[in-house]
DNA sequence: CGGCGGTGTTAATGTGCTGTTAACAGTTGT
DNA sequence: ACAACTGTTAACAGCACATTAACACCGCCG
C-alpha cells in the first residue's frame, strides 16, 4: 500500500519537530505546515488528496476549526485529528461538531498519537464508498458523483452528467492518447459524423473548465483523438 | 435503510438506562447486556454483525479488553468505543493497542458519545444519517414519525406518508446528488413515465413546504434527479 | 503555398425534461 | 352516499441541454 500521505499544521515549532520525526519514522509521508493559511494553500496546491490531517486547534490567522471546515469542504472524507491544550468538554463537543474525528489534549504522548493515526488509516480503504469518490485533477477536485468540479479557490461548477462522463473517461486515461471513435462508442454508443462534432463542443467546455490550473491541458491529436495532459 | 445496530455492554444499571433510551432515541437499534460472558453470549448467538460495539472497561467476569479482543476475533472491523472511569494516559494507550477505536471517559456527555458514534458509523456507512424520531432541517423541525413538518414561527404541517419519506430520503442524502431512477426504485419500487411525473408532483409540493427556511432548496439535476441543498 | 479535411468556438435550434396547477381516481372514515 | 384525503394522470408552460449550424483557423498533403 502507498505511504499514507498527513497534513501536520503546528505553530509550536519544536513540538513540531518532535512530531515529524516520530511520524516519518513510523513510514508516514509528512507535510508540516505552520499556520492555518500555508496549510489551506497546501491543500489546494496539492495534487493528491491526503489520507489524514492532524490539525492543532490554536494556530495564527486561522484557526483550526476554521480550517477543518475548508478542509471537509475539498475533501469531506479525509479524518482530522485536533490537537488542543484545553480538555473542557465543551471545546471537544465544538470540535467533534466541526468536522473533527478525534481529540488529543496536549501534553500527548507519541504513541497514542501513533496509535490513533493507525485506527483511522487501518479504515482508510475498507470504505464502501457512498462517500463521494474525490478525484484529485491537479489542483481541481473532480467529484463525479455529484457532478462537481471544484477549482483551487473552492468556487464549484456544476457539470453536466456528459461532461462529467467525459471527463473521467479522460482521467481513467490521462497522459494516455484516447482516439475519438473510442470515446463515441464508449460515451454515445455510436460514431457518426455529428456526434463527433458534439464531441468537439464538450472537449471546448472542458478546456475552459480545466483552464483554473495552467499545467492541465487537453491536447488534440489530429486525426486521432486527445489526450488529457496533467502532472503526476 | 437499516438502522445501525450497536452492542452496549455496562454493568451500571441506570447509567445502562440512560445511555440506551438516549441512543434509542437516536434511532439506533442497541442491544444491552451487563456483563462480559453475557455479551460473548449475544455476540456469538447473534446472526448479524453489529456495527459498533460500546464495552465499559471493569466488567464483572470478564473486563472489557479480553471481551474486545474476543469481538475482534469474530469481526475485526467493527468500531469499539471502551467507556472508562480512568483517564490515565497508560490505560488509554492500553486499550488503544488492544483494539479500541475510541476512548470516553467517566462521566461523559451523552452528545459527546452520540458524535463518536457518527464518526465511526458515517464510515462504515451503515446509516449515513440515524433516523431520529426529530430532525433539523435548517429552521424547520421535521418528525418523519408524526409525518410533521414544523416552521421557525412553530406552525406545523402535515404531510403525507409519501411526502414524508420523499423528504426523509433527501434527508439522508442532504447535499448530494440523488438520482431519479433510485428514488423511484427507493420509494415507489419501479421506475416508469407516469411515477416519474408522479415524484415531479412532489418535489413541487416539498419545495412549497422548505420555501419558510431560504436557506433550504432542492436543485434540480437536469436529466439526473434532485440535490436537497441546506447549510451544516 | 494552396487546398481540404479536421478542429475550435460560439451561437442557434429543437427536443425532451421539468414545474406547476388542476382534474381525476382510489381509499378511508362518517 | 358523502366528504376528506391521497396519489396519479393530464395539460401546458418553460427551460436546459445535446446537437446542429456556422464560421474561423490550423495542420497536413500535394
């Protein structure tokens, strides 16, 4: 299985130290961030989803709670484990409300932290899935179950069933060539002259879709087909 | 849907009552037992698994940790939530090791156990919401049972059984996509022209009725169904 | 370079889907 | 039998979307 991937957003820099260095040499991939706002500009940036986030509830600018929102926002999945300095019950209870999984009150020691990570990841991919199926598209969020397209800013569009059809065919083959008659059989069950020119038109709409992130592109491969172009 | 089926195992029995007719209320289905050997008993009789399991950790005969691992032995994806009047950080870890999930301590708040519960079912996706007898919909009450829908100013209304599972049904699906032909096999059991108009006929009604709360739309996905929209 | 077929893009079009009201039919209770 | 209530069908208006049309452009072939 990959290197589960954890956002860890932490002020305190040398109790983030400590925590980095446990979790790495657990086999976790990191990525530390030290205010609300780096982390929110990491999760757009990103072009993967990450399989948990461990968010302290006091930070500069923004704080946790409003973070976590953001993050459920983009990916209302991923569990998010608060850390806080206060135990009242009633901060938990907001917590919990807010979107949170789980609670570890400061001091905490590594292992229960450890410990509670691999309770939520041990879930990670046992998940049946009515939860929408994310699909990191760059920076775009591709939610095709709820035909939505979510760009690096948050704003969403809402797609058409077709288009969003298409668009995961394209995914399922990105960075491949896929040729037009295959995608006309495959999508409308037939191949004439006008449906390919109904093709034309919806691979215009992605293109303008897609433009939020500059490094995707949908190529054209004359005569051939197209090719959707993203990193990774 | 089913209702979330939840083993509670205290041998304290009026915190016993409490915690169940709270939960009962829920709209989760519990099964009660005080003892150890008397959950071991129900757990291997029963002919379903359970979907979360609730164990206090000092138990007569047998204690909480040896019963976890024997429910894990059966079923070892089900959620444990161990209930503990200790809060030391060494049985915590404990327990953590030995297969619990999740850890509340005594005297706990019974919204806080209701939160933890959801955590873990939502990903199991056993219920993606409990069905409680009352739930909020923006400003409104709605009370599937009595087949009420009431206002912000207290009015009531009275709705249909029909109505009242088309809207129970959006409910469960708030702010996703829900498509027409799974609704019509959901609620109607086939799916034709005429029934198809016949949900058309209802979505209209339950627009009129949510129209009090401006928050609370229902969009319409054209050529997919219908998405009830509403904040939280 | 010139032509032609393939493609990009926008706008117009028409079909099918949806919103809504009202009539209708079936059921229940009086 | 009647009234009240519920779900379905009808009818018509309105709209969204896939398709078609139109025109500009590009790349590949001679």
């Amino acid at each position: 299985m990959m290197k589960a991937h954890i956002l860890y957003v932490e002020d305190d820099q040398s109790l983030s130290f400590v925590t980095r260095d446990n979790l790495e040499l657990q086999g976790y991939q990191l990525t530390c961030c030290h205010d609300g706002q780096e982390a929110l500009a990491v999760i757009s940036g990103a072009d993967f989803l990450f399989d948990l986030c461990i968010l302290d509830v006091m930070l500069p600018h923004v704080d946790g709670y409003t973070l976590a929102s953001e993050i459920r926002r983009r990916d209302p999945a991923v569990p998010i484990i608060f850390l806080t300095a206060k135990s009242l019950k009633e901060d938990r209870i907001q917590g919990l409300k807010l979107g949170a999984d789980d609670y570890l009150t400061k001091p905490f020691s590594m292992e229960e932290l450890q410990l509670k990570i691999e309770i939520f990841l041990r879930r990670r991919h046992v998940v049946s899935d009515p939860l929408p199926a994310l699909t990191k598209l760059g920076t775009l969020v591709f939610d095709h179950e709820n035909l939505l397209l979510q760009d690096a800013r948050g704003d969403e569009r809402r797609l058409t069933q077709k288009e969003a059809d298409l668009l995961r065919y394209l995914l399922e083959h990105k960075n491949q060539v896929v040729r037009r008659s295959t995608i006309l059989e495959e999508l409308w069950g037939e191949d004439d002259y006008f449906l390919g020119r109904s093709l034309d038109v919806f691979i215009s709409r992605l293109r303008k879709y897609v433009r939020p992130d500059n490094r995707l592109r949908i190529d054209t491969i004359h005569g051939v087909g197209f090719q959707l172009v993203c990193p990774d």
